[in-house]
C-alpha cells in the first residue's frame, strides 16, 4: 500500500518523476503544434542521430579510455529527448499532427493557397503562437505520453512486449483527433474501394455525398488523397522499401545501431519540409529493416541478414502503402501510415518470436 502511495500504478514511478513528465509531454505537444507536426519529428531525427552517435562513441571508448564506463557520454538522449517529452513522435508530432486537425476544422482561412488536400492534413505548417492551437498540441502530446507509457508498462507486466508503443501513440492520437474534430475515421472511397487511387491520377474534386453543395472545408479538395503522390505505386514502394531496409541493415551490421537508420531517414525529411519534390519517406523502412537484420544474424550471418533487413523493409514499405489507402487518403487529417506500418510488423516480429519462429524480438 505505501508503494502504491509513492508511485504511479502500472508505471512504478515514482509521483514526482510522473508529474515532471507530464508536464513537459504537454509542453512538447506545444511545441510539435508551434513548428509543425513534420519540423517536429525531423528534429527528432536529428536529436536520435545525436544520440546513437555518443552511443557508439562511447561503446568504442568504453573498451580503449580508462576511467570512461557506458553511458556517461550521453546516457539517455535517444531514450530520454529523441523518444521522449520534448521531440518523441508520440508527443511533439502527435501534437502538431491534432493540432492540424484542429485548425482544419476552426480555421480554414489559414489554409496556404497551393495546399490540395484538406487543411487537417497539412503537417507542414507551423502554427506559430496561437494559444488555442498549442493548447490542443498539449493534450495530445501528454495524451500520447500516456498511451505509450501505459501501453509498454502493461505489455511489461505482462511479460511481452508486443509492439512499439510509441507507434502506438502516434497512431491512436491521430484516430482520437478525427473522432474529436468531427472527421470521419476511415472516409468513403471515391473509387471503386479503399485501395482504389485512380480517382487521385483523374484529378478528380471532391463531391458531397449527398450530390449537394460541396462544404467550404472541401472546395477544391481532392476526392482521393494519397499520403505521397510521388510514392504510393506498389512497385515503387517495394522498390524503395528493399533499398532503404538493405541501408538500414548494413547501417546496424556496422554500428550496433537499430536507430541510426531510422534517425537518418527522419533527418533526410528536411528536405521534403523544404519542398524539394520526390524525396522519399523511409523511417518505418530503415527502422524495420535493421530490425530484420538483427532478428537473423544470430543464426545466419551477415549476409542472409542483409537480405532479410531488405524484405523486412520492403514489407514494412508495402504495409505503410496500405494502410494509407485504408485510413489516411480518403479522410481529413493525417494518420501516419509509417506508425502503422510499424506497429503491424512490430506485432508480427513479437508473435514469431514467441512461437519460436524467430530468435527474438529486435529492440522490444
């Protein structure tokens, strides 16, 4: 009972830790919401290309400096800042990503003139000072913290970590704010279903369901909407999937490093954020690829493992594709198909795992 009193149930923090979290996770759904949701997760690139660097420092170092022991160089930025309160995923860029949602429905006048799709989508734009705005990105950002915190705690206590559960806030965050904002969870196809994008190559407007006037929130919107025009062909995504899943395995055959793939993925996004034209999006790529990596070299070597770590990340390419026709390209706000893609193989990769198909279970 007096453990009970001390610290957080299920999180076995103590309060005070609890409430310094909290606090900050709402002040990083802020700050996602005042730079935009996609400058937000770059930073998180680059604070986890920061992190894995001192990681691998200080592993080398550890073996060759006297007096220098693992993780005094840097303990923590990947964990505590990259994956944390101010730049995690689940907080700054779940924050930017409702705060979209939010502006989407209550100011359609901040709409920039050459954005095509619904406002809630725009994930680029920063939304500066305005307090109702980051007030949103702040309740999302903790709420974030809280699914991911809670999720991996009882996964733990279960005795199986299942999926990433930082995925799973970016996810769920995003699905809250459409129910939230009033947008439709899924939407209805234009096409002839869900997968169908030909309405999108047609060019082809949005309509009222009803055969009505189009709402203003939709006039000049497109009637299908796919998360990348320039990367949503399926032998295009398998193409980048199998390159960026081969980087992401050599990247922790030389390293050690399961992330730096992914934090250099989340760098080169700086890019598109610029509006240099085709750059590919490659995280949920170069992250399951060095994750499929890790699963085979211990019984493989290095080689089967290069080859898998490209059809992991082909196969978490195709599952990104995928579930932005299911979820993100015929609604009104970003749900991040990379996160999903992401949760459902982390899923799979747990699953083998347990069965004994596989040796373990990559970094859950």
């Amino acid at each position: 009972m007096y453990d009970i009193i001390l610290q957080v149930p299920v999180l076995e923090m103590p309060w005070e830790d609890f409430i310094i979290l909290f606090i900050t996770a709402l002040a990083g759904g802020a700050f996602g919401a005042a730079i935009g949701a996609l400058p937000a997760f770059i930073f998180t690139g680059f604070v986890v290309f920061l992190g894995e660097g001192i990681n691998i420092l200080q592993t080398e170092l550890a073996g060759a400096a006297p007096g220098v022991s693992a993780g005094e160089l840097g303990a923590g930025i990947t964990g505590v800042i990259g994956f944390g309160p101010i730049t995690g995923p689940h907080i700054a860029f779940a924050g930017g990503v409702a705060a979209s949602a939010y502006a989407g429905k209550k100011y359609p006048e901040m709409e920039p003139e050459d954005w095509d799709y619904h406002f809630g989508k725009n994930i680029l734009y920063a939304f500066g000072t305005k307090p109702d705005i980051l007030a949103v990105g702040a309740i999302f950002g903790a709420l974030g913290m809280l699914i991911a915190r809670f999720g991996s705690a009882l996964a733990v206590a279960g005795g199986t970590p299942v999926t990433d559960f930082v995925a799973v806030g970016v996810v769920l965050t995003a699905f809250i704010a459409r129910g939230v904002f009033g947008y439709p969870i899924v939407g209805g196809a234009s096409g002839s279903n869900l997968l169908d994008m030909s309405p999108f190559e047609r060019e082809e407007p949005h309509v009222s369901a009803d055969g009505g006037e189009v709402p203003a929130e939709h006039q000049g919107r497109l009637a299908t909407e796919p998360w990348l025009p320039h990367q949503y062909k399926w032998s295009g995504v398998t193409a980048i999937g199998i390159v960026g899943g081969i980087l992401g395995g050599f990247i922790y055959l030389k390293t050690g490093s399961i992330f730096l793939g992914y934090a250099i993925s989340a760098m080169s996004l700086l890019f598109l954020n610029l509006g240099v034209e085709k750059i590919p999006v490659t995280h949920h790529i170069t992250l399951i690829g060095a994750v499929g990596a890790v699963v085979v070299l211990p019984s493989a070597g290095p080689v089967a493992a290069l080859l898998a770590a490209g059809a992991f990340g082909a196969v978490s390419g195709l599952l990104g594709e995928l579930t932005q026709r299911l979820f993100y390209a015929h609604s009104g706000t970003h749900v991040d198909p990379p996160a999903m893609a992401i949760v459902i193989s982390m899923v799979v990769i747990a699953v083998l795992s347990i069965v004994g198909v596989l040796p373990n279970a990559g970094y859950l």
